[in-house]
C-alpha cells in the first residue's frame, strides 16, 4: 500500500522536506493517514486541488478545515479556494501558477499529495488513485544556470 512504499523510500535515505497537500479533506487524509509520523512538515496549497467540475470536488471554507488539522501550515490558502466555473482554461492557468509556485520553494524534495485531473494538467501524466510516483522536475532557470 502507498504508506508502506513511502516507508520504503525514506528508509531508504529520500529525505522528503515538505508534503505539499490539496486542502480537501480526501487528500489532507491520505496525506497524513501516509506520511504523518515521519516529522515532515505539511503545508496545504489551494493549487493543487481537483478540477472543480462537480459539487463533490468543491471545498470546505478555510476557517472551518483549518481548525481539524492543525499540524497542517494553511497559511497559502484563502478563505474559500475553489472555483465552482473551472474551465479547462483556469486549471491550465492554476497548473502554470503552482508550477511557479514550487519553484519559488526552498526545499529541494517534496512529497505533493493531489488529485488525478490535476495532476494530469501539471505533468500529462495518467495517475491512478494513490499511486505514488517519483519525479526529478528541474526548473528551466536551474537547467540554465549549469549550462544545459
């Protein structure tokens, strides 16, 4: 199961330094219920989240998921985060945005705990419901500072 493969990789020396989590609920459970235990940091980032195509992939109000999961940094997420109109436009928008978001981020590896119409946008992959899928991304400025 997916903890166990995530028990695997940090025992194997991966040294995750922040889990990066949609806000809804599904996902804030998977995320902790798989990585919680490992002192790993947890910063919800509005994002990530499903494309908001149907009423059960609209979210909970900042102000009242905030308080259920405090070991969780919402500092990123507004109030309410989803978009009840999204288009294809906007979620292609929404994917260019964390893209540039992740690479302002310090940390070198992250673990990002999402949702498979996403995460399909970001990277035009196929994801099945928690799989787990290692990705070296390097960002166009970094490539080009070492000369590739």
């Amino acid at each position: 199961d997916l903890k166990k493969e995530v028990d695997v990789l940090i025992k194997s020396g991966v040294k995750i330094e922040k889990v990066i989590v949609s806000p809804m609920t599904r996902t804030l459970q998977t995320a902790w219920g798989t990585f919680g235990g490992h002192n790993i940091p947890f910063q919800a980032c509005h994002l990530i989240t499903e494309y908001s195509d149907a009423p059960c992939n609209y979210g909970t109000r900042k102000s009242q998921i905030e308080p259920q999961w405090p070991q969780v940094d919402f500092g990123v997420v507004p109030e309410i985060w989803w978009n009840e109109d999204e288009s294809d436009v906007t979620i292609t928008l929404r994917a260019k945005r964390f893209r540039e978001w992740l690479f302002r981020q310090p940390e070198k590896c992250m673990a990002i705990v999402s949702h498979a119409g996403f995460l399909h946008e970001l990277l035009q992959e196929q994801f099945r419901n928690c799989e787990l899928k290692r990705i070296n991304w390097i960002h166009r400025s970094r490539r080009q500072a070492r000369g590739h």
